[in-house]
C-alpha cells in the first residue's frame, strides 16, 4: 500500500503537530517512569516506538525554534503524532 505525501507549512506544522506538548511531556519526569513505560510498550509496536522516540527529538528541536518552513510526512505518520500527543496527555 502506498502512503500518500502530505507537505505542510509551517503553518500547518503549528496547526496540525501538537509538538509542543509532545516535547514538554518527553522532558518531564514523569516520562521516566515505571507506569508510563509500561503504557508506553502496551500502546506502540516496537516500529513505533523508535519512530515516536525521533518525533520526540523532531519535536523538542521545533520547540527551540528550529522548525522548518515545511515539513514531508505522509497520512500514517501524521496519525502517529496525534497517537503520540494522546499518549502524552494520558501521561501528565
């Protein structure tokens, strides 16, 4: 099956990629904990865990003021920023 590639704008970026939250939650001391790996491991397959892990990294470099004027993804990985976010929300 083949991903259809989705461009965004920056703008776009900020509307539709919680990465604010996503990077706030990654850098908090609750993301060290017993409870949240557990979680973690429940709700990711071990691909996605390493692809969250990098758009947790993605996410804390926007944060600091580095994102882009665009940004290449496709219609999965764009839901799994929004699993991701969910995550996060479920961990604060």
């Amino acid at each position: 099956m083949t991903s259809t590639l989705i461009k965004l704008t920056k703008a776009e970026i900020q509307k539709k990629i919680p990465y604010a939250l996503i990077s706030k939650t990654m850098e908090s001391t609750l993301w060290g904990t017993e409870q949240r790996k557990q979680a973690w491991e429940k709700t990711f397959t071990k691909e996605e865990q390493i692809m969250c892990e990098r758009m947790g990294r993605t996410a804390q470099s926007w944060s600091n003021g580095k994102m882009p004027e665009s940004y290449i993804t496709n219609e999965a990985s764009l839901a799994l920023w929004q699993r991701l976010a969910e995550f996060c929300t479920s961990v604060e």
